[in-house]
C-alpha cells in the first residue's frame, strides 16, 4: 500500500513531501497474476487472477490510520500548517472516506466548499444547483457533484480542457526544442 502527500504553491514549486509504502499490505489491493511474481496463464485467468482484487474494510482503515499522518509529515517537512493549505486534492474516489479523514484532521468542511466549488466552476465542472448551491450569506451549502463529470473533465472532457491540453502541447514542444539545440550544441 501506498500513501503520498505533496504540499506545492504555484510559482514556487514542491515546498515539501512524504511518500510511504508499505509492501506488506500488498494483498489489499492488487491484480494476482500477470506480473513477474506469477504470470498470467490460463489457470490465474480462469481464477478471475487477472482482474483487480481491492478488500474494501481493511483498505479505510489503512487509508484512515495513514493519510493523516503523512499529510502532517508532508505539512512539517513544508513547515506549513493544515490551516495554511487552500485545497486538498486526494487521490480517492470513496466520499465517506474522504470526509472521515477531513473529520480526523479537523479540515473545516465548509471552508473546504467555499474553495473548491469555484475551482470546479474554472474548470467547467457542472455542479448540479440541486446538489450545491450558493446561499445569500455566500457560502456554498453543501452535496456532491456529478463524479462522472468530474472523472471526464480530468481526462480532458470539459469547457477548459481543450487550452489545458494546448498549453501542454507548447510546453512539450518548447522542452523537444530545448532538448535539440542542447544536443546540437554538446
């Protein structure tokens, strides 16, 4: 099992990091066959071996006991604080286990929302005015946003994403020049 946090602000960069992994817990989430340790043969593929195998308890209460230890390290190796992060963006689909750890780090909920609704709003991500919904005081009351839209703007499905990706192609294609003309020169 694997945890990582990365605490970075625009323009300057990673400021600090903590990756951590823990092999011993490679059973809870895995694909059994296909790899080196056993190659996919017909046995493995008829033993549905070759499929992803998460076990879901014992995964939350890993993810639970270790994300916020390694966001704290990751904060301390930063000298930052939790209340001087804007946004957190974690690498986890599961909602419940998201808040719990919110809950677990003391994260203000609704200071959370008031952040992340604009940055999804940016983005182009619709959240359904039924589910979130700006109040008078100007705030933002809180459900969830349509996942699967969320899932398809990050692949490069929405309103934004098409400059995104052309921004991209020009970096990538300033760094190809870059590397020639060094090779040129050496």
């Amino acid at each position: 099992m694997d945890e990582g946090w990365i605490v970075e602000r625009t323009g300057n960069g990673v400021l600090g990091w903590r990756l951590v992994t823990h092999g011993e817990y490679r059973d809870l989430v895995e694909v059994p066959a296909g790899g080196t340790r056993k190659p996919l043969d017909a046995q493995a593929r008829e033993a549905g071996e070759h499929l992803f195998h998460m076990k879901g308890r014992p995964v939350r209460e890993y993810a639970l006991r270790t994300l916020p230890k390694v966001i704290g390290e990751a904060l301390d190796s930063a000298g930052l604080r939790l209340e001087d992060v804007d946004r957190f963006i974690l690498h986890q689909a599961n909602t419940r286990l998201v808040e719990e750890c919110c809950r677990e780090l003391r994260v203000d909920r609704q200071a959370w929302l008031n952040k992340i609704i604009p940055v999804f709003r940016k983005l182009g991500v619709h959240v359904d005015p039924a589910l979130v919904r700006q109040a008078p005081s100007g705030e933002w009351e809180f459900a969830m946003p349509d996942w699967a839209e969320v899932k398809k703007v990050i692949a490069g499905g929405g309103p934004a994403s098409q400059r995104r990706l052309d921004w991209v192609r020009r970096a990538l294609d300033r760094n190809t020049r870059y590397r020639r003309a060094l090779r040129e020169v050496s």
